[in-house]
C-alpha cells in the first residue's frame, strides 16, 4: 500500500445455478487465487453464491439456508488471505429476502450492504422475490454472531484509512440518484458493484460510460464484477463484463463471455488530492446516518503493474490524439482571435527561429488570423539571426514564412548586440549567460518596437515546459502581448506541429515542419560547430519529456517527490536509466521553485488543459517559496 496504492480485483467465476457447494467451492478457489497474486479488495458479482438467474427458486427455504451456509464457508477462506472480499447472495431477514452483498476479512461476516433499487421492468422481475433495501443500520442474526446490514456501511480499514469502502448493487448504478453518491460524500473512496447485468447489444458501451462516469463524478475508484457463464441462458445472456476505473479513467476491463478476473491498483491518495482541490465536492449532506465498520490488512508495498504513461499530456492512440491536437489549435487561435478583436488588431508579429516554438506560434496565428477573414499580410514574421543562427534553422524559417504568405522581416542582431556588448564592457569572447540573454533582450526589442511602429502585438512563442523550468530569459523571450503557447508542454507541441503538418495540404510546408521537427531543440545563442548547433537544450536541463512528466504529477496531483519518482521509473524503465531520472527530477525542483518569480509576470495566454502555470489561474505560488522540503526528499531518495 506504498504511496496510497492498493491492488484490487473484480472477479466472475463460474457458476451452477441452484448450486450453493459448486459455486462456494469456486469462489474459495478464486479468493486464494487472488490472494496469490496481491489483491486486498476482491469484488464477486451480485447473488454469485446461487446464481442470479435462480428465479422463483429464491423463495425455497433451503437454498437461502444453503447459501449462508456457503457465505460462512467463505468467510473462513478469508482467513487465509490479507484481503477484503465482497461477494453476493439472497439474505432473509425478518419475513422478508433481500439481494445483500456481504463483505469479508480474516474469517468474520463484516456486514451486508442491501440492494437499493430492485429492476422489475423488461426481464428483470427482482421485485417478485426481493424487498427494497434498508437504509438504516438492522442486526441479522446469523447462527452465533449478529451482522449488521443496511445500504449505509462504510468499511474502513484501520491500518490506512485512506481505503473506505462502500458497496451498491448492479441495478442501483443505473438509478438516477445512486447510493453511491451519498456513499462518497459520507467518505468512501472506493465504490465496489456486484452486479449481474445481462448482455446486448451495445450495453456493454453505455455500462463501461456509467462506470467511468460515476467514477469521475465522485472521485473515487469503482470496481465493478458483473455474472458470466454459468448462469441461465433461458432467456438471456451473462458476459462476465468486469471493469476497474479511477477518476473517470479506465484501468482494467474484462474480456465479455471469458469469466476473467482483472487487476490492478487504485491510487487512493490520488483521489484523496483530487478531492481536497474540486471545491464542489462537499462532504456529508446525506440524511442517513452511516456506520463505520473497521477491518484490518497488512500494510506493504504495492508492486504496481497499472501502465504508468510516460506522456501523460499526450493521448496514446491516434485519433485521440489527432482530436486533442485539433482542438488545442482550436483553443489557442480562438484566445489570440478574442484578443485580436478586442483591441481591434489587425497586425501580429511573431519571432521565428525556425524552431519548435516559434513554428507553433505562428501557425496558431495564422489560423486565427485566417478565422477572422484577415489578410495574412498582416502577420509580421521576423527572421533575428545571432551568433547561433544555423542555416538549418534560418531556412526553415524563411521557407515556412513564405509558405504560409505572411510578411516576412529580417533583422540582423550581431551588430546591435555586438554595440551593446561594448556598451556594457562585456567581452563578446565570453560565452557567458550575460552573452545569450543579451541576444535574447535585443530580440524581443526588436519584436516589440516592430509591433509598436505597425500597431501591432507580440505573440510569445515560449511553452509551459520552459516556463516550468525557468528556460527563458527573463524579460526576454519571457516577455509578449499574448503567449499562445504558455500552457502547452514541449511534448505536446511537438505533436501539434506534428498533427499541422500531417493535415496540411502544401507538400512544401510539410516538409518544413517534418525538418523543424527533426531539428534538435536549442536557442542557438552560442556559435554552431562546423555549421551544426551546438546548445540542445535537452542537454542542459534534460529531457523534457522527463520534465513534462515531473510536471504533470507534481501539479495536476500534488504527488511527493519520492512518488514522481517510483511512477517515473516504472513509466520510463529501459529508456532511461534511475540514475539518471533521479538526476533530472532534482534539477526540475530545484529549478521549478527558484524560478518561479518569471511566472509570477506571465503575459496573458489561453489554458489549452488541465494545467496552466499562469498567476491568474492554476498556480497562485510566491516566488520566495521555500524548496527546501521537496528537495530534502528528493535526497532521501539517494540515500535509499
């Protein structure tokens, strides 16, 4: 349970139905199989000890007795795992039979959740056997021990209180006003649903949507096991479809009409964050008095065997991606088309390196300019080549301005600077960092007094990678009217000139973008080797897809440094060795905290996702703010 993670599993076993000592049988066998392989919440489906599809057999006294009989039976399995297992089964109690959901641990019955919402529509007919489950807490007895039930449990384990659990059964997830969401709001963390939702076509999509989506709205995991083969197939069919998500994202799901059993972690610290920070989500406001039920598991490390994405900001499948990185375009060109109408602006001037950037910059502007029926002359792309000015680079630049018919300028900064330099009494052979942000202060004056002579504005071309980690000079390129690229990570960028140049129809200007892309990543501000650049970045503050990594868990969920680690060893394994990982996260928090005073006078810019580092939205952080925690755990990590 290391870092707030605890591995979870949603089960179908085989069953006959009638058969209370076949399907008790399998059950045990699935609970030490589970065991085996590390799960401490284990989910059956709904009324699995019997069957769901027994029918009118539901009102025969010895299959109930029977199948508490078996429910004991497992109860006792549960001494031989670390775990808490929640399985289904008809329950009696007081003249009336309820479809309860009983969870165990370590031998005892903890209690039984009852079933709030009873289908009798279509082929459903629950009502005819079941009562409507109680909401306050009752007392069954069950031979030599009184068990409580009721849809108001909370299971709350003792040893990481993190991991409350609470439990509904199939039909209520699909009611309007679930259990579930009074359970999350009395603590649970962790919804489990035994369920037994027959099949077709196309349900298997809408159940999944509703798994996910509750899991989103209540911030918190769900599991979800649902009956499979074995049950009757006298008028319908079982899948089997098991599902595991997390904050509205899918972890595991079950192949239909396999019976599998599927694993995996559940973050719960994560949810814990996400819920501290959405202010909307309001604890209590429930009427029911919920009762806390205490059970105990051994605390040890969870091997985690989710996928850990190494680009979190980035969508693994294409099309996915393709719609991300269209819509990203969409957000950025309607924030700079917002601006440029306020003011009434029908000039923009961009700098361009004919790197990454500035490339994204202006093909942002263009289609801005292109939305608002603007003559594209009016953008201003101005060539500034320096000391570390390439051909490469300075090609590309001149080829994709008069591709895209925008205005092209160039102006030489070797001169100016080299005046400044005396100016100043800096010696131009020291390549120092007065040496680079000179050439960079010169450059945005130059792009400044441009837009002040043509009425115009300054787009930034900066990211929110650089920005993370200081990368700019500041009052240099850390300065614009508008940065339309302040809330996109290098690693996505890359993808968004990417999608442009896949979707353009200039084979001209694909192959500029392709070559930019292929270009190494450098603001050339110290002289090229034998033609080629000769400072990448990636280099110097490392890779930056390490850094977006950093980022993204360390803003979006406020996780430790020793926790960014372990997700990035796992997520990045065989590509970079720990050594190095450890080396570059000690670099980004250093560099995040000291830096932060560039952020704190961020020009105006559009959010594009879930983080933004402007001062105005996402990160209110002074820029005096002491590193010195972050850091000190970042060095328990080499002493570990």
């Amino acid at each position: 349970m290391k870092d707030g993670y605890i591995k979870v599993a949603a089960v179908t076993p085989k069953v006959k139905v009638a058969d209370t000592k076949y399907n008790t049988d399998h059950i045990c066998e699935k609970i030490r199989e589970c065991s085996r392989n590390g799960a401490k919440v284990i989910v059956f489906p709904e009324l699995c000890i019997t069957g769901y599809s027994c029918g009118d057999l539901f009102l025969q006294d010895l299959l109930l007795e029977q199948a508490v009989d078996g429910l004991q039976e497992i109860a006792q399995c549960t001494r031989e795992a670390d775990a808490i297992v929640f399985v289904g089964l008809p329950l009696a109690y007081k003249g009336k039979l309820y479809n309860a959901l009983a969870a165990l641990s370590d031998g005892e019955i903890l209690g039984f959740v009852t079933k709030t919402f009873l289908p009798n529509y279509n082929e459903f007919y629950e009502a005819r056997h079941f009562t409507k489950g109680i909401k306050e807490t009752v007392y069954v007895d069950l031979k030599e021990e009184s068990v409580p039930m009721g849809s108001n449990l909370l299971f709350v384990c003792d040893t990481m209180r993190e991991l409350t659990i609470a439990g509904e059964i199939c039909e209520d997830l699909w009611a309007p006003n679930p259990p579930s969401i009074a359970h999350a709001l009395a603590g649970a963390v962790l919804i489990v649903n035994a369920s037994a939702s027959d099949e077709a076509t196309g349900k298997d999509i809408y159940r999944k949507n509703l798994v996910c989506g509750q899991s989103a709205r209540l911030l918190c995991g769900y599991i979800y096991a649902g009956a499979g083969n074995g049950e009757s197939t006298q008028d319908v069919v079982y899948s089997g479809h098991n599902i595991i998500a997390e904050n509205g994202t899918l972890l595991a799901e079950s192949r239909r009409f396999e019976n599998e059993t599927i694993y995996t972690e559940i973050d719960l610290k994560k949810l814990l964050e996400e819920r501290r920070r959405n202010t909307t989500f309001e604890p209590g406001g429930s009427e029911t008095e919920y009762e806390e039920i205490e059970f105990s598991l051994k605390t040890e490390d969870t091997e985690l065997t989710r996928f850990i994405d190494p680009s979190p900001f980035v969508p693994g499948k294409k099309e996915e991606r393709e719609k991300r990185c269209d819509e990203i375009l969409t957000i950025q060109a309607m924030g700079l088309y917002g601006r440029l109408k306020h003011t009434k602006c029908k000039c923009a001037v961009v700098g361009i390196s004919g790197g990454l950037d500035s490339t994204l910059a202006l093909l942002v502007t263009v289609r801005a300019f292109d939305q608002l029926n603007l003559d594209r002359k009016g953008i201003i792309a101005v060539t500034m080549p320096g000391f570390g000015t390439t051909d490469r680079t300075y090609t590309n630049a001149v080829s994709m301005i008069k591709c895209l018919g925008v205005t092209f300028r160039e102006v030489s900064i070797k001169e100016s600077v080299q005046v400044h330099f005396a100016d100043i009494g800096h010696d131009p052979l020291e390549h120092d960092v007065t040496y680079e942000n000179a050439q960079a202060r010169e450059r945005t004056q130059i792009l400044m007094d441009i837009a002040n002579k043509e009425g115009g504005m300054v787009i930034g071309t900066g990211d929110m990678s650089e920005l993370a980690l200081g990368w700019a000079t500041y009052n240099g390129d850390h300065m614009s009217m508008y940065g339309v690229n302040a809330s996109v990570p290098k690693t996505l960028v890359r993808h968004l000139v990417r999608y442009y140049a896949d979707t353009c129809s200039d084979d001209t200007l694909k192959n500029v973008l392709l070559d930019v892309l292929d270009t190494p990543v450098s603001p050339e501000l110290l002289p090229p080797k034998d033609g080629e650049i000769a400072q990448k970045t990636e280099d110097i503050v490392g890779p930056y897809e390490l850094h977006d990594f950093f980022l993204y868990y360390m803003l979006r969920f406020g996780y430790p440094p020793k926790k960014v680690y372990r997700l990035a060893c796992k997520a990045f394994s065989g590509i970079y060795e720990e050594e190095v990982i450890y080396k570059w996260l000690k670099n980004y928090y250093h560099r995040f905290f000291s830096q932060q005073f560039k952020r704190s006078c961020l020009p105006d810019g559009p959010k594009v996702g879930t983080i933004a580092v402007s001062p105005r939205g996402d990160l209110r952080m002074p820029s005096d703010a002491c590193a010195k925690i972050w850091l000190d755990e970042v060095e328990e990590l080499a002493a570990d």
